[in-house]
C-alpha cells in the first residue's frame, strides 16, 4: 500500500500563510496529496479574520473549488480536521451552513511554528489510519461501555473531574467510567461517540466549576455555543430521558404490550458535582435547550473522595446489578492497603485488572503505578517494612503530593 498521497491541505482563508506552512510541513513526510481525490484526510486550516483570538472564519466563497471540496468531505464521512491557527476557535454559528458540520469534527490545534511538525505528523497518522481500515467509522477509537459518563469543561475543572473519574475508576473498572472525548481520532464527528456512550451509561455526572459560565474575549458564553461539546453532552443526557419517559404519555392500544428497549426503556440518573466554590446555575443562567439542568440533584465537590462516595451509593442503590456489584468492592482507605488487599502482589494484581502498569522507580521497596488515562496521579505500593498503598497528585508546579 503506497502512502504518497494521504493529507489534503485546504486553506480556511486564502489570505493565510499557514495553509502553505502546513502542506509543506506534511510534504516533507512525502504525505501529501496532489489532489482532493487522493486525499485519505482533508486538513482544514483555519484562523481569525485578524490573526488574534477568536471564532474562526472563512473566506471562500460557495462558489470557489475548496469550499465545494470541504462540503463534499463533511458529506463523505471521511476524516475532516480543523487545523486552528493560535488561538482559533471554531464557533458553528460562524461558518456557512453548508460547512457548518466542520464545527463537531475533533481538531488539532496549532498554537505556533514549534508545533507543526507534531501536527504535521498527527494528520499523517491520521490518514494513514482511515486508508488501513479503509472506513472513516472504523478510524474511531472503539467506544466503551461506559456506566458512569462524566462530563466537564477542560479549563474550569479539568484536575478535579479527573480525580473524581479515578476514584470511580477505582472502585468499578476504567471502562465502566466514560471520562473524555479527547481520544478520537482527529477529523471524526465527536457526536456519535457522545450520544453512543450517554446510550449505554446509566450515570450522567456534571462537574461544574466556577468558569462553567464565564465569557471569552468576544463576550460569549462558551455555552451558549450551538457546537459547545459540554451542552451537547447535557442536551444528549436529557433527550435520552425524555425518550425514556415519552411512550408512557403517548401509549396506545398498538403499543401498550410493546416492550421499551434502549435509551426508551432506561431511565439516565442525573447529578451535579460543584467544585471550587462553584454555584448551581438557575435555569434562566442556561440555553432554553438544557433549562432543565437547573433542576438536576447537586452535590458540594470540595472533598471529592467524598463526593465519589456520594455516587457510588447512588451506583449502589439504583445501578445495574453488574454495577452494584463493583462499587461494593473497595480497594484502598487512605495510604494503608484494606483487609481485602493485605499482601502487595494482590494489590498490584487488582491494579492491573483496572489497566494501571508498574513503572520503573529509583526508590528500593517501592514501586509506581500510572495509568495512561489519569495521567495527573498515580499510586505508589510500599512492598516493607509495611505494605502500604499510596496515592499522588500532580500540582500546577509539577511536584506529586500524597492525597
């Protein structure tokens, strides 16, 4: 299989120096297509009209080649990237309909010149990917069959939301915790992953912090967005709910008998975790199209091993029975290891159950275990004088601080 041809390069703004910066950065991998009908991936590249912070714009006109090219790959399924230059942002509401898709398609962002070669390479692996399964659906990380969907804003409350996902984690198994969207492959449409995981989970969890409604520069709430992935994701959570409870007030003599399946037949148990000081919006703060969150039951997140523990009774109480089941076994209490986990090997063996690998460590009789997907903490196993297991945060500073 040859790979000569595999990224096309489309300039969001004819006037933009970056289009050429990045065609020639994937030229250099002998990656780049000559033409569209060529192309595995469609590179996007976009900017603001002036250069600085801001939605992105485009200044091709309908009737120009690449603005046709980009809508026939949105059309196609295969995998179109948002390129944004600095700090660009893509706002639905800013692009013309016809490309307006462009806005939920997972992008790579290209804050200055030292990171192209890395962006460079990620649309090179990229396309490589959709040409060796030859299908834009398969190039997607497989989804997971999430009971507990975790929902945050990367900026507002990123470290605690993670901390929250880990301790759930703990207790059930990574997979039973839908943390992030962050691991799609770059070009692919982020909704169905989204809808696919709030389908299978039984736990929708918020977490709000203090920024949850704040302002950009151009004076916008992010929420207020139609593409803002954190509304979506609320939005997803109560159609499925109003689906669930829809057949029960719309019953006739041809479906009385029918059973519900799916989102229609489950009910989705929402809740709200507030961290660092944080309010609970009201539903006149929020879009009219997830209003209804200002009702959601809320809980203070200051002490997030208490707030885990608040879920996993609600996990407990009102969870499927394979849940139920995992959120009665706990595997650790502060930094000594429990009844059920006395010996070291045993902790490290249940450690591994949960995805969590040994790394190498300088310190005799005691080893480190990380997990790839809660990179700010990991675990450090005491093997003597006295087994014990303890857990580490990352600061601001970079320093790691028991917990």
């Amino acid at each position: 299989m040859a790979w000569a041809s595999s990224v096309f390069v489309i300039a969001g703004r004819p006037d933009c120096a970056w289009g050429d910066r990045v065609a020639t950065a994937i030229h250099r991998l002998d990656a780049l297509a000559s033409g569209y009908l060529d192309a595995a991936t469609v590179a996007v590249v976009l900017s603001t009209e002036s250069g600085t912070t801001g939605p992105a714009t485009v200044g091709l006109a309908p009737t120009d080649a690449s603005f046709a090219q980009i809508v026939t790959a949105l059309r196609s399924g295969m995998p179109v990237v948002p390129v944004l230059i600095g700090r660009t942002y893509v706002r639905a509401e800013s692009l013309p309909e016809a490309i307006r898709d462009l806005a939920f398609r997972q992008g790579l962002e290209l804050p200055d010149e030292a990171a192209l070669p890395v962006v460079a390479a990620r649309l090179v692996a990229t396309a490589r990917t959709a040409e060796l399964f030859d299908s834009p659906a398969s190039a997607t990380t497989p989804a997971e069959p999430a009971g507990v969907f975790i929902s945050y804003r990367r900026d507002d409350s990123a470290l605690r939301a993670e901390k929250l996902a880990l301790k759930l984690a703990l207790q059930l198994r990574p997979e039973d915790v839908f943390f992030d969207v962050g691991n799609l492959v770059p070009g692919t449409d982020f909704r169905g992953r989204i809808r696919d995981a709030i389908e299978r989970a039984s736990f929708f969890v918020l977490v709000i912090g203090r920024g949850f409604l704040e302002r950009d520069a151009q004076g916008q709430r992010r929420i207020d967005r139609s593409n803002d992935v954190v509304r979506f994701e609320i939005r997803t959570a109560l159609d499925r709910n109003a689906a669930a409870i829809r057949p029960f007030f719309e019953r006739t003599e041809a479906t009385v008998d029918a059973p519900l399946s799916g989102a229609r037949g489950r009910w989705l148990t929402t809740h709200v975790v507030l961290v660092g000081g944080a309010d609970m919006p009201s539903a006149e703060q929020l879009p009219e199209d997830i209003a209804a969150l200002g009702e959601w039951p809320h809980t203070d997140g200051g002490d997030i091993a208490a707030a885990a523990d608040d879920l996993l009774n609600l996990v407990s109480m009102f969870g499927p029975r394979e849940l139920r089941s995992r959120s009665s076994k706990v595997l650790w209490s502060g930094r000594r290891l429990t009844d059920e986990t006395v010996l070291t090997d045993t902790a490290l063996a249940r450690l591994a159950e949960l995805g969590w690998t040994e790394k190498p460590w300088r310190r005799e009789g005691v080893m480190r275990v990380v997990h790839p997907r809660f990179p700010q903490h990991r675990f450090l196993v005491q093997t003597h004088p006295e087994p014990q297991l303890a857990l580490e945060q990352r600061t601001v500073t970079g320093r790691w601080e028991l917990k």
